[in-house]
C-alpha cells in the first residue's frame, strides 16, 4: 500500500470510531430512555383507554409492542437533535 492509501483507510477508520462511540454514548444517554419511557407510557394509556372494555389477553398483548415500535420509530427525530447538541 502506498502512503497515501494508509492515511486514507486510517481517516476511514477514524470516521467509523466517531459514528460508533456516537452510538454508543446515544445507547446510553439518559435522553433516550426518558424518550422511551415517556413514550411507552403514553402508548399505554392511550391503549389502555380504548381497550378497557375488552378482556382479550391478545389485546393486552400488543401493549407492549406498540409502545416499542412508536418509540424506536419516534426516536430517530428525538436523536438527530441529541446528535447536533453532542457535536
């Protein structure tokens, strides 16, 4: 490899670390898991509410589902602007 090919892999290199210890310190922020409980708890009683009515153990089962997929979706909003506060 010529010099020049090393200084590029290793800028490469150094480009990936950045966007993995972003990932990594976003994993374990406190902003994310505010966002998934306050989240999750809306999901809840909002389902909750309108199931009450019903007693279907497949009905209560979705809670939790629900709850994730909103928060996983909802998040990658919530993470852009932790990303420009973190930079």
């Amino acid at each position: 490899m010529e010099e020049k090919e090393l200084i590029e892999e290793i800028d490469n290199i150094k480009k990936r670390n950045s966007r993995v210890e972003l990932d990594k310190r976003w994993e374990t922020s406190f902003t994310r898991r505010v966002c998934i409980c306050i989240l999750t708890y809306i999901v809840v009683v909002i389902y909750s509410y309108l199931v009450r009515n019903y007693d279907n153990i497949f009905l209560s089962s979705l809670v939790p589902v629900i709850g994730f997929t909103l928060s996983t979706l909802s998040l990658k909003y919530v993470r852009k602007i932790w990303e420009k506060n973190k930079k």
